[in-house]
C-alpha cells in the first residue's frame, strides 16, 4: 500500500476516538477541529512523514467528517 493509502485509512481508523461536536449550523469551527484531532492523533509520536502520507492523512480526514455528517443528516 502507498504512504498516501496507509494516511488516509490510519486516518479514518483514527477518526472514531475524535470527538464530535455538531454546531447548529455545522461551521466550519467543528470542522476545523474534528479534522485537526484526526490529523493529530494519527502523527503524534511520528517526526518523518512523506507529502504522500500527510496527504492521504489529510484527505482520510476529511472523508471521515463527511461520513459523520452523512450519519447524522440519517439519523
């Protein structure tokens, strides 16, 4: 798997100890700290990352937002 593929799925496996705190109209200040955490949680303890991996991080982030989103507009 590439650096970009492992980011992005340690990221989404990260995702599910971050908190979530929907804001009534979901701005951006949740969001900003959902992905934030993600990010951290999955570099912490790391000190060489390859653009790829930070990227896959970044990206793996975000899907990870969307997914909850998506489970709460459902629920």
């Amino acid at each position: 798997m590439s650096d970009w593929g492992v980011g992005y799925s340690r990221a989404l496996m990260a995702a599910q100890g971050v908190g979530f705190e929907p804001t009534p109209h979901l701005d951006g200040d949740a969001y900003t700290k959902f992905v934030r955490g993600t990010m951290d949680l999955v570099m912490r303890g790391r000190d060489d990352f390859s653009e790829d991996f930070v990227s896959g991080v970044s990206e793996g982030a975000v899907a990870a937002w969307e997914r909850r989103i998506a489970q709460e507009i459902v629920q």
